[in-house]
C-alpha cells in the first residue's frame, strides 16, 4: 500500500473558517427565546461601533450588546484558546491524549475559584476569577516542580498534570463539602462544569488579549514544534533547545489555560478533540495546523454553547456538560480511526 | 591480545569532531572513561563493542545530546557546550536506531524536517531549502516517493528518509547509532553503501562485525567504557581481540582482493571463572 499524503490549501481553508466563524456568531446570536435577526445583530454591532444607529428597542439592544454577543464571542475565543492548547501541548509532551487539563491547571483554578466564593478567602478583594487564575498557577508551578524533580521527561509531566488534577479536585470537593451550603454548593458546581452564562465585555478583552499572545508566540514556535515529531533528543539534534522550549511553550499555554477557565470554568474534551479532528484537516505542520485548530475549537464552541443554553430553554445546561456528551464519541471514533489507519 | 594503538595526539585542536578524553557516569556507574576520537574528515569510523560498552552514550556526547561529566567534545578546536544547538545541528546530524513518530508525515515533511536548523521563524521556505531537500531526496533514491506516508514505509525506508532527513541539515558530519538494526540484509549492504559514499564524516555504531570490517575506514573498539583498540579494521579484527571483547572463538579470514578480514563465529570462549553470566553472541 502506498497511502498519499495530500494536504487542502491552508490560505482558502483558514479564509472559509473565518467567513464561518463571523456568520456562526451571527446566527449564535439570533438563537434563542428574544427574537432577533442576523440583520438586527449587524446594526446593533454597526451602531455601538458608531456606523449608523439602530432602530432596535433598548432592551433587545442589550440583549444582543450586554448578553449575546460578548457571551458568543468569550465561546469562540475559549474554544480558539483551548484548541491551540490542546494542540501544542500534544506536540509538545508527544501524548495524543494531553490537553490543558492534563497539567492540572483547571482542577487549580477550580480550587482557587471555590476558595473565594465558598471560604471567603481575600475578604471581598480577591474576585473569583483572580482566586481561579491564581489557583491556576499554583497548580501548574506544583506541576512543574514536580515534574523536575521527578526527572523532567514528558511522560513525568503528565504524570505530575494527573497527580496535581487528582489533588486540586480533592482539594475542591473537600472544601465545597465542609464549607458551603447546598445554594453555594449548587452555583459552584456550575461553575465547575464550565459556563458562559453571565460573562462581560471584561472577559471577552482579557481572554481575547491573552489568546492574540499565546497564539502569536505558538506560531512563531511552530517550525520549532514539528521537529519534535520523533522525539526530543531528535529535536536536540535538529537545533531545537529542548529546555527552553518546553518551558516557554508550557507557560504560555498555562496563562492561556487560566485565563480561560477563570472566565468560562472548566470546559473540557475541546483541547482534547479539536486539534485531532483539525489534523485530520491539514496534517500536523505547526503553521498550518495551529490556525486552523483555533477557528476549529471557536466555531465548535460557539455552536456549542448555543445549544447549552438553548436545549433546555430556560435551563441552561453547563457547556462543559455539553462538550463532553459530544466529545467522547467523536473521541472514540478518533481513536477508531488512527487505530485502523496504522 | 593486541596492545591500543594510540595513533592521534588527544588535543582537541585541529578540525572537524573529536572527543577528547571524556567520561560520563550515570547513577554512580562509569558509561564512558577517558575516551577520545578523532574521526579524519571525510571517513566512516566503525564503533564496535558489545551491549553496554559505551557506543551510544559516545555517540550522543559527539552529537551535544548528552554533556560529558569530564573531557571536552571539540567541533573544529571549539567546545560543544560553548555552540548554540542551531549552531550543531548546520554541522552534525544524527541517525537514530529506529526513529518513530505517532505524527501523521509524508516523506517530504520528514526530509523537511532537516532544514530546521536552517530555518527562521515566521519565513517560508528559501531556495536553499527547497534545493537541499531535493538533493537529499534524489541521493537516496527517494526522489518519487516524496508524497508518500512514513507510516506505509518499511523499516529499511524509514533509515533511508531519515539519512535524506539528515543530508538536508547539509551536516559535515554523520553520527549514526546502529542504523542497520532490524533490517534485512539487502537493506544493510544498501544503507551502508549509502552512507560511506557521502561526502562526510561519518561515525557509526556497528553490531556485525562483517558489516564494520566491508564499509569502515577506521574502527574504534570499546569495552566497559573504554577504548581497547583502534585502527583499521584489518590491523583490529583479531581472534584474540574479538575474543577478549566479545567473548566468542572467531576464524578471521583475509582472503578478499581489498585484505578486508571475514570473520566467521565458531562459538563462546568458555571463560574459568566468568565475570558475570555468560557472554553472548553479538546479534
């Protein structure tokens, strides 16, 4: 068998997946129990961008302005931001099965964020999100002490990931169960579970500023990431210093990792499916793969929280829920198929 | 057996890659001691020993892999750890005993691959580049397979893309650990023809010692970490010599037009009193 490898044009699939993502967001915000139309959502946008005015009242204003659209947006971003993880992370530790939450960093956050809002910690100075991103980087420092001490390698950081996942959770759980009361039990959990709900403009810049970094530094690594295909010591020999690599990479996807789930919670399974799912599209060369990861993750999640608060209107189902019904399946059928195609 | 012959002076100065004197040690135990080469340019040096003699740690202490605990390794008179990694990889490139990827590549990306150290970010793909990788990939035969998937290949492809691999870094010298391992033996004879008629110092590490005595200069022999004799194969491959190495009664032959010597195995030296277990046959 001689199997080709033949690959899509990167430029005309990036473009494609942008034009999507711009219309997904506008449809996004027309789903759901106010009526509005996409025509509505541009004028709205145009007006508040000072093109024109919109003849919408002030109410559905606010709900396409205030709610929709920054809570749309934090979707795609998340989802760009989580996806980019998860792949650079897989390069990077040459484990199919990483994602951001293997170093731990979301179970840290979760702890941070329970700490403030079930405990008090900081005595109303510390917001939940500032309690979540510093539990983030705790966890992740512990993850990479650990991982030194234990000798460095990849399998040891994931190894750490999963020891400091195992021990933030059962840091979470044992405060939430101690302390709160079942209203706060009840909130938390939500939270937990990853939700959109409820998120500002605030949000939105923060996680947008920090993705633009993130994604930037990532691209300018990517050469450097497709030589570590066959290994590390490969890559040493290839001109890569291995060391400061890891380093960079691993921080900058932590910072991504926090700042995300100290707005949206813990979103599971899109850093795990997304960039195999976007590999299947392009193939695993960096500069082509990371972009078209990131509008990957951020069409997906968009669609995806679309239908969390949707589906059991006016219930709204925690989207990290949601990404993991999908999630596994389409994760087994990944699997399914790498194992067929070896 | 046969005295070493110490034929170079273990400066480090001069040009090319050379050990000088180094040691490794890994939890307490010595991997290497006190060894030094210097390959002359544009030969293939043979590393021959037995399992654990030291040829791989050797070989990634030349390649800056690894940092020897005492000695220096020296690339044309300046030490390895005073050279940037992209720096080493332009010069040195390496062939691993079996390269493996879970990484969906064609041979092309793999080849690729070997321009890295060449490569800036955020820039396509120079002239240059694209030249050295069609070089690479018509000097080894592998010119109309580029678009096809490292996954599909055979275990003898695979070394092939990998030495394309690494004559796309345009390196002066080749290191290469047991490259012929899980071949068979056309692939073998083909790879080897392959590497020594490369314009580059080679230096690798050999398990057959037929296969080292027909395609190397010069060969190195090591035991416990340390160089027991070097020269050219005929002046190394001995009965006594392979005897005290490996541990196997040999009769070498030099019957050849060229006086390359054949060995052929007649069984295990039953040692008096054995060191250890047993010593094995090689392969």
């Amino acid at each position: 068998m001689t199997r080709k490898v033949t690959r899509p044009r990167v430029g005309l699939l990036c473009a494609a997946g942008a034009a999507l993502l711009v219309a997904s967001v506008a449809v996004a915000i027309t789903i759901g129990p106010a009526d509005i139309r996409v025509a509505d959502v541009w004028s709205v946008v145009a007006s508040h961008l000072g093109w024109g005015s919109t003849e919408l009242s002030p109410i559905r204003d606010g709900i396409v302005w205030q709610l929709r659209l920054p809570r749309t947006l934090l979707a795609a971003v998340c989802g760009a931001g989580l996806a980019v993880c998860g792949a650079v992370m897989q390069s990077l530790l040459r484990n199919p099965l990483a994602d951001p939450f293997v170093l731990g960093v979301s179970s840290g956050a979760s702890t941070g964020a329970v700490v403030v809002v079930v405990l008090g910690a900081g005595g109303g100075l510390v917001s939940v999100s500032a309690g979540a991103f510093l539990g983030a980087l705790l966890s992740f420092g512990l993850v990479l002490l650990l991982s030194h001490t234990l000798g460095g390698t990849t399998d040891r950081v994931v190894l750490s990931g999963v020891a400091a996942m195992q021990l933030f959770s059962a840091l979470t759980s044992f405060v939430v169960m101690t302390a709160a009361d079942a209203e706060t039990t009840r909130g938390v959990l939500f939270w937990l579970l990853g939700s959109l709900g409820g998120v500002g403009w605030t949000d939105v810049w923060v996680c947008l500023a920090v993705l633009v970094v993130a994604l930037t530094v990532c691209l300018a690594y990517a050469r450097t990431l497709d030589a570590f295909a066959f290994g590390q010591d490969a890559a040493a020999t290839l001109g890569v210093s291995v060391a400061r690599t890891r380093l960079v990479l691993l921080c900058v996807t932590a910072l991504l990792t926090a700042a995300l789930v100290s707005s949206a919670g813990a979103i599971g399974f899109v850093g795990l499916v997304l960039p195999h799912a976007a590999r299947a599209l392009v193939g695993s060369g960096h500069a082509r793969l990371l972009p078209v990861a990131a509008l990957a993750g951020a069409v997906f999640l968009v669609w995806v929280d679309t239908l969390a608060r949707t589906v059991l209107d006016p219930q709204e189902v925690p989207v990290g829920v949601v990404t993991s019904l999908i999630g596994v399946p389409v994760f087994v059928l990944v699997l399914y198929r790498t194992r067929r195609t070896r | 057996m046969t005295a070493e012959r110490v034929e170079t002076t273990e400066t480090t100065e001069g040009a090319g890659l050379r050990a000088g004197r180094v040691t490794r040690t890994a939890d307490g135990r010595v991997i290497l001691d006190g060894v030094s080469i210097s390959p002359a340019p544009g030969t293939t040096v043979g590393l021959l020993g037995p399992n654990g003699s030291g040829k791989s740690t050797l070989l990634r202490l030349l390649s800056g892999v690894l940092a020897p605990a005492s000695g220096v390794v020296t690339l044309d008179g300046s030490p390895l750890a005073e050279l940037g990694r992209r720096d080493i990889a332009r010069r040195i490139a390496v062939v691993e005993q079996q390269a493996d990827t879970q990484v969906e590549l064609s041979v092309l990306d793999v080849v690729r691959l070997g321009r890295t150290p060449h490569r800036r970010a955020w820039t396509p793909p120079s002239a240059a580049d694209e030249e050295a990788v069609r070089d690479a990939l018509a000097r080894t035969g592998l010119a109309d397979r580029a678009n096809q998937s490292w996954h599909t290949l055979s275990g003898g492809e695979r070394q092939r893309v990998q030495i394309a691999r690494a004559l796309a870094q345009e390196p002066r010298e080749l290191l290469l650990d047991e490259p012929t391992n899980h071949l068979d033996i056309q692939h073998q004879l083909d790879l080897l023809n392959l590497v020594t008629s490369l314009p580059v110092t080679s230096v690798v590490a050999l398990h057959d010692l037929n296969l080292a005595a027909m395609y190397c200069d010069r060969l190195v022999v090591l035991r416990e970490g340390r160089v027991v004799a070097r020269g050219t194969p005929a002046d190394v491959l001995t009965e006594e010599l392979i005897a005290e190495v490996y541990g196997v009664r040999t009769a070498v032959t030099r019957d050849g037009s060229d006086g390359r010597p054949h060995v052929r195995f007649l069984g295990t030296v039953s040692r008096p009193v054995p060191r250890q277990s047993a010593p094995t046959c090689p392969e």
